[in-house]
C-alpha cells in the first residue's frame, strides 16, 4: 500500500497534466485513508488543492471539483475557512461542470466570508469583472435557459 504523502504528491503532479482522473482516484484513495483514522487527519497544502480545483474547472470533472473541495475544507479544520483562491477556484470548477447552484451557494459563503471589504481587502473577490468572470462566461455560454434557471434560484433562495 502507497504512503499518503506519495499519494498526495500523485494527485499535485496530475495537475500538471490535467488528468482529472487520475486526480480523482488519488483524492480517493487519500479519503479512505483518513477515514480509519479521525484522530489523524490527512493535511493538504491549500495551493495544491487550489491546483486539483484548477483541473477540475479545465476538465469540467464535478466529482473531482467536490472531492477536492470536501478533502480541503477537512484538512482545514474547525473554524478555519479556505482562502479566497479557494473559493474561486471551486466557482469556477462548479461553473465550467455546469453546476451554477453549487457556484452560487459558493459566492455566497465567500461574500459571508469576504463580504466586509473594509480595512484593506480586495474588492475584486467578489467581482463579476475579474474573480467571478468565469461563472459570467459559463452562464453566458449555457444560454438564456440556464440564465432563467439561475435567477429563479436565487429568487427562491432569497425568500
């Protein structure tokens, strides 16, 4: 059986090769292992799994974008939130698997999260100019049916 770290370097190295799969099996495989031990829970660098969130936006793999993202918010830990990367690196992963509702529950955790823009943040996080422009083009490019579909979600979710 791999050694975790060898596995997690697996799954960082088929980045570099967009290989979606590959990177799936990986993340996987390293859930199952933390699984059997709560007490030691597995530690991902939070720029490689912003890279694993990157293949799974160029792949538009949805099972890649939730596997990574669910890994990295446990390897994070309690009270802990991902950095803004993060999060646009899985709305756009959630925008390019067509996935716009999860894209928009995660705008809107990262508004919660960022939404102060007092005091020396970025008002670019949440901005549908640069930040969020891969969600805009996804829509864009889905049609006037995922635009109707994505407004009366929020509508519905705002009540």
């Amino acid at each position: 059986m791999p050694q975790v770290q060898t596995v997690g370097e697996l799954a960082i190295a088929s980045t570099e090769v967009d290989d979606a799969e590959c990177a799936l099996l990986t993340l996987e495989f390293l859930t199952q292992q933390t699984l059997g031990r709560p007490s030691q829970p597995l530690n991902m660098d939070e720029g490689g799994m912003v890279a694993l969130l990157g293949t799974a936006a160029r792949t538009g793999n949805g099972s890649l974008n939730n596997e990574a993202w669910n890994l990295l918010t446990s390897s994070l830990g309690p009270g802990r939130i991902p950095n803004p990367a993060s999060y646009c690196a899985r709305v756009h992963a959630c925008a390019s698997a067509g996935d716009f509702e999860t894209a928009f529950n995660t705008v809107r955790e990262m508004e919660l999260a960022f939404g102060n823009l007092q005091g020396g943040n970025d008002p670019e996080i949440l901005s549908p100019c640069s930040s969020l422009r891969p969600l805009v083009l996804a829509i864009a490019r889905a049609g006037p049916g995922a635009l109707d579909a994505v407004s009366k979600s929020l509508l519905l979710s705002n009540d």
